[in-house]
C-alpha cells in the first residue's frame, strides 16, 4: 500500500495532492505523517513549506533510497522508517503532536515496474507480490492453500463472482506443475474469456496481494493508531482505490461521528462525543483533468475527518465490525 502509478506510467504522480495540501494547510507548519511514503511525493510537496515536520513510513524496503535522498535535503525536518503503517507509535515520531496522518492505499510505481514483486499481471516467474515486511508469498498461497480457502480470499478480498471456478481450475493445474505468475493469468483468462473491461485477472490478482500483505488488518490497525496518536483537531486523510478498503475507511470516519452512541456495547453517549467531525460526508474525487493526465486516478476516493476527542473506547467495535474479514487473512495460519 503505497504511493500511486499505473502500468506503464513512468512519472510518479500523487494523486489528489492540491487537495490534501488544502486540508492540512502546511502554510502554518506542523507535524505530518507519510504513512505511506513510496516515491514521496506527498512528503516532499508538505516539506517546501517552512516550519514542516514529516515522518514517512514505508513497509517497502526499497523506497529507502528515495528517503535518503530527502533526509539530505530536509535533514532536520524529515525522518524515514522501513516500517508498516499498522505498527507506527509515539516513540517512533519522538511523542510529537502530529498535524495529520495521510494513508494513499495505491500502489508504488517501484512495485509495478518491479518483475520480481509480480504484482504486475504483466510479470513472469515466480509468483510473489510482497510489498515488504512479510511472513509468505503469492507462491505459497496458490500452489499449496486448499481450493476452498482459495474461493474465500478471492471472494472476500477480489468480489470474484467467477472465483469457485478459478480456484477449482488452479488446484487442477497445480497438480501438474508448479504454478508460475503467466500460468495463473492464463487459468483467469481461460475462465472469463468472454469478460470484457479491465483486464481479467485484476480481481483476482488484488485478492491474492491484499491476503500475502494483510492489508485488511494492516488498514484497520493503522486507523487506529493514527487516531491515537493525532492531535485533537488533526486531521486522518485516506485516499482510497477499492471498494473494500474505502468500506473500511467509510465506516470508521461516519459511524464513530455521527452516531450518538459508538458501540452497541455501551450505554449511549452524548453527540460531544463523537471521536470525528466529517468536514466531507461524501469522498472526494480527482478533477477529470487529473484523470485525463493520469488515467491511475480515477477509482480515487479521498476521505478525511478532524480529530474531536480523545478515547479508545471504538476499537473493539470498529475490530468486531470487520472481523469477517480478517478470518480470513487467518487462513494464512495453515502456510
């Protein structure tokens, strides 16, 4: 989860930038969080104003380079760790108070053009699609995980009406041969050759990255703590690029603001508590001149909402809320 690019799209390109430098307001200063620094492009847009502090966090180990290159520049005003976003704490932004937190849940221009990542259904090899920091691969989820657990992880994380049939077919082909990253697009393409759109394996394919890198509870754990650690008054700002992930987002901003109670556990509590004040009920979208320029954009959502009070009371809630989706990132127990 990372900065955005497309295939074939040279250029680095972070989406909705003017906006979320209108949001945070980095004219005045502060603190920011580059939750997911990639190519940096939020990080060094928030730095050419003075009197900014930015920490970026990336699990890719491979945008460290880029990061070196900033750290030089803004020696004493940028700082850089090769670290999930789900884990950030205090210690690690020095117990600063922190003006805003930024997630783009995109993905690198460093991980698409990378073969070996096979992200890309465009790679050849051996399957893969780790985005760093992980526990196993794409390798081990197709070639070994049973074909029921298969039909979940493409159903829950890819919404693969054609799943069933997809997975029956990779445990028949795997039985012959281990399955390399050309084979399993070939078995998609077999199965929905009359499909037409976007490219056949993309469902599936994003189901099968979003299980190797947890990114369900990656996401869920990162909202969490950024809320914690945010200032009251700062600012989460998400952007989006999946129904899934934007379901998650969605529902963390609106139920825990709006609501007058923000767990059925609880007795109900009055609207001065409400964690969020939505600035946004409704997400934002690239300009179609950002679109046209950068075709990547286009299934961008940008949401964002303002800090209101301090409280830890939401988390089992917000966890229990989703918990059908991260049964299935346990799937990964049985590798």
């Amino acid at each position: 989860m990372s900065a955005t690019i497309s295939l074939g799209m040279k250029k680095h390109h972070p989406v909705l930038l003017k906006k979320i430098i209108s949001i945070i307001s980095p004219q005045n200063g502060g603190t920011y969080v580059d939750c997911t620094f990639g190519q940096g492009g939020y990080s060094s847009k928030i730095l050419t104003f003075p009197n900014t502090k930015v920490y970026g966090f990336d699990r890719d180990p491979k945008v460290s380079k880029k990061a070196f290159v900033l750290k030089k520049k803004y020696e004493k005003r940028f700082f850089f760790k090769n670290k999930k976003f789900s884990q950030i704490n205090k210690n690690d932004l020095n117990n600063e108070a922190v003006d805003a937190f930024i997630f783009d849940l995109g993905l690198s221009s460093n991980q698409i053009s990378d073969a070996k990542s096979g992200i890309s259904f465009n790679s050849k090899g051996k399957l893969n699609m780790q985005m760093g920091i992980n526990d196993f691969s794409a390798n081990e989820v197709i070639n070994y995980l049973e074909k029921k657990d298969l039909e979940k992880i493409f159903y829950h994380f890819g919404e693969e009406k054609f799943g069933r049939i997809i997975a029956n077919k990779i445990e028949i082909e795997r039985n012959k041969k281990k399955l390399l990253t050309e084979d399993l697009v070939k078995i998609i393409e077999s199965v929905k050759k009359f499909k037409k759109g976007k490219h056949k394996a993309t469902k599936i394919f994003q189901s099968i990255r979003m299980f190797v890198n947890k990114e369900v509870s990656e996401l869920l754990f990162g909202l969490i703590n950024s809320f914690k650690i945010v200032k009251p008054g700062g600012k989460i700002i998400v952007v989006t690029f999946h129904s899934i992930e934007d379901k998650i987002v969605k529902y963390f901003f609106k139920n825990f603001s709006e609501n007058n109670k923000y767990s059925r556990y609880l007795p109900e509590i009055k609207n001065e508590k409400k964690l969020f004040i939505l600035k946004n009920k409704k997400p934002i979208y690239p300009s179609l001149d950002e679109i046209k320029k950068y075709p990547s954009s286009r299934s961008a959502k940008l949401r964002y909402a303002e800090k209101n009070i301090d409280d830890d009371l939401f988390k089992d809630e917000f966890l229990e809320k989703f918990k059908y989706l991260t049964k299935v990132e346990d799937i990964s127990k049985k590798l």
